[in-house]
C-alpha cells in the first residue's frame, strides 16, 4: 500500500470539496476479488457490503454512518471515495433481497449474495478458530459513492 498515494488522494478530495475536514473511516479494499469490487464500487453498481460482526477485533475500524471510506483496487491504489449512510447488525439467514441488490455482485439475487458470503464467511471463522452458522452477525453497511 502506497501511503503517499492514498493521502495525496485524501488530500485532493478535502480541496475539491473545499474542506478541511471529514471524517476519514478506513482505507479499504474488498475481500473477494478486489479490483473488480473496487470497479462495482466506482461505477455505482456496489452501494452495499457486509461484514462479520463477530471478527471485528476490539481496536479494528468498524464502519459509523458519515464515515468517508478510500476504496482500493486490486493494486491498492485509491479508486474513489465512499460515505456510510447506513449502518445495521442483522443475522446472516435475514439479510434481505434489497440488501443483496444493492452489494452489486454476480446476478444481484438474494440466492447469489448467501452462496458467494456463506463460502467468503466459512473461510474466514475457520481462520479465526470459530464455526459458521446461519445466525452469525453480519454488519450491513449502505454507502454511495462521492468522489
């Protein structure tokens, strides 16, 4: 990650905006497939993630609404800016059809959303020593893209 990069971003965005502060979130890119995530994100199709509740670590950024996020691609170059404008904890089995829609992947279904995280969220509790079930945590986040 190329720190200089990602606060001459930073930087220029506060300029265009003609503003000396917002509040920066989290530099971040998306587990998956990166660049193409990042790609959905820049073009406006990805409005919505999730996340595991559960493997947040104590210290760990978790996203707030009015947070400004930098996305990165693949490369870890900064692609564009995001603002959280909703943030919920809601079980695995009741993230909603819309919610799905709104994250932008493969055929936009509900069915698709469930397979694609079922798989991404097994990898990661194994990982963390603990065990996937269909009640798990997720933190749905809404955002749009601003810069």
């Amino acid at each position: 990650m190329d720190k200089e990069k990602i606060q001459d971003y930073w930087f220029n965005f506060l300029r265009d905006k003609n503003s000396l502060y917002y509040p920066l979130g989290d530099i971040t890119s998306f587990g998956g497939d990166p660049q193409l995530l990042a790609k959905l994100v820049y073009d406006g199709t990805k409005t919505a993630t999730s996340s595991s509740y559960d493997l947040y670590k104590p210290n760990e950024y978790m996203p707030q609404v009015g947070d400004y996020n930098i996305i990165l691609d693949g490369n870890e170059d900064p692609i564009c800016i995001t603002k959280t404008l909703v943030t919920e904890v809601i079980p695995f089995d009741q993230v909603s059809a819309e919610h799905a829609y709104h994250e932008g992947e493969g055929d936009r279904t509900l069915e698709y959303w469930r397979q694609i995280h079922e798989d991404f969220f097994k990898k990661e509790y194994q990982e963390a020593g603990k065990e996937f079930n269909n009640q798990i945590p997720c933190l749905c986040e809404v955002f749009e893209r601003i810069y």
